[in-house]
C-alpha cells in the first residue's frame, strides 16, 4: 500500500477516535447523556418525578445512581461515575472538597427539608428533664445543625469556637437539663425514636416516609449553608447540560410539581421561585 495513503488512513482515524471521544466524555455543549447522584431520601423523589421530565423532553438521557450512604456520593463525583449530585448542603460539599481533594461548586437551590426535633414518646418539649434520651446525626455537619436546635431551646450551649465540618461534641455542654446525647446515623434516628424521648430527624426522612415535617417539636430555622443543592465539579458550570439542569430546577415547571405533593410542606423554596 502507498506509504502517503498509510498515513492518510492512520490519521484519519485517530480524528474519528478524537471525535467520538468528545461527542461522549460531556464535555462541552455535545453531552447528552448525564448521571445523577443521590442519597436515600427524597431528593432523588423530585428529581425522578419533578426534573426527569423536564430533561428528557429536552433530549438528554439520564441515569440516576441512588447510593445507600451519602458519604459514597462524592467519591463517585471524584471517580467519574457521576456528573452531578442532589443530597447536600454547601457546608458539606466544601467540607468534602478538602476531605477528597476535588472541586465542587453548586448551581442551584432544591427545595430542602429543615431537620426538626420530633418524639414518639412525647407531646411537648415540657416533658424534657434530666437524664433525657435526644438523639442527634453521627456527621459532624448534621450534627452541629442538630445541635443547635438544642442551643436554641436551651438545653445545651456550644462554644464559640465550634465548627461546621469538623463539630464534635467536646464542643457541646449540657444547660438547663443533664440531657444524654446519643449519636446515630441520620437515616437510624427516625425509625429509633420510640428508644429515645427525642431525636433530632433530618426532614427528607420525614418526607420520605410519609410523615409531615410539621409533626415536628421544634423545627430549625435552616442556614442558607445548609441547604440542599445541585452539585457539579468546577468548570462544567458553562456546558449546556449543566445549565438545562439549572433551569430545570429554577422552572415553573418543577415548581407547580413541587406546590402540588402535600409532602413537601413546609420544605425550604429556593429563592429563584420568588
């Protein structure tokens, strides 16, 4: 064969490989297909019925990936298994940005469930005393929002210097009441609260099983930092997949879905729908 026509051929194919690779590795405006990731709850819930549609009628094909613990979500962003995620907070996500060496940044606001203090055993608050049982997350970022919940009713102060990413309970000292903190899973606290007087519950659980965030004791008033967004690696902000999820998130679309499900009742609206 031709020496000339050897190469022709050769480079010709590298610039199909090139081509494939970039119609299929997302970057840039040519990605249609797009993986999403979630913790157990029901932020997966809205998207599946809320987001999904708006997305698929827009052309992309979406897998959702829903992991059993939400501390294996951003390794998988890490990894590149998924190219966004919808389970936590600002505070978190920067936590977990120093922790796994990666940069996220959000991009939208989801409508997000404030954690609430809730009791099987009780009807009031009156009914705290000494030696009562509150159990609270086991991860510092859902435990210091737990925790100050406890602040504000007064049954606990907290030192200044505590922190957000690293809190931990040496921070945390007992006030009105010798009250006994016990540490869970955030996803055990709910289906053990009849082993303890109170638990504080993060409200995507509540939702999640049905329950109204309004049954609550006492519910936090959730820091801007603590609520639940979309998450993305930096520099995947201009591509057109990551701004039709944006707008999908922010449309009037999803929100009429969100007004419509009585179970997201007193859930925290993103400011973009005001």
């Amino acid at each position: 064969m031709n020496r000339k026509l050897i190469i022709f051929l050769i480079v010709s194919f590298s610039f199909l490989l090139s081509a494939c690779g970039s119609a299929s590795n997302g970057d840039g405006e040519e990605k249609t297909s797009i993986s999403v990731g979630f913790g157990v709850g029901t932020y997966e819930e809205q998207f599946r019925f809320g987001i999904l549609p708006i997305l698929e009628e827009k052309g992309y094909e979406v897998e959702m990936n829903v992991f059993s613990q939400n501390m294996q979500v951003n390794p998988g962003m890490k990894e590149g298994s998924i190219d966004a995620s919808v389970f936590q907070s600002t505070a978190y996500m920067e936590g977990m940005n120093e922790e796994l060496n990666i940069e996220m940044t959000p991009i939208a606001y989801v409508p997000s469930a404030p954690q609430g203090l809730y009791s099987e055993r009780h009807d009031s608050l009156d009914a705290v005393q000494d030696g009562s049982t509150v159990a609270v997350p086991n991860d510092p970022v859902n435990q210091e929002r737990a925790v100050r919940i406890l602040e504000d009713l007064g049954w606990v102060t907290v030192a200044e210097d505590a922190g957000t990413v690293d809190f931990n309970l040496n921070s945390v000292e007992v006030a009105d009441y010798d009250i006994e903190i016990v540490v869970m899973d955030p996803a055990q606290i709910l289906v053990s609260l009849q082993d303890v007087d109170f638990g504080v519950v993060n409200g995507n659980y509540i939702a999640n099983a049905d329950r109204k965030i309004t049954e609550a004791l006492q519910i936090e008033n959730t820091p801007v930092e603590h609520r639940i967004i979309v998450s993305i690696l930096e520099g995947n902000e201009d591509t057109q997949w990551a701004q039709d999820l944006k707008a999908a998130y922010e449309s009037a679309e999803f929100q009429e879905y969100i007004e419509s499900q009585e179970k997201y009742d007193g859930f925290i609206m993103p400011e973009a729908w005001q």
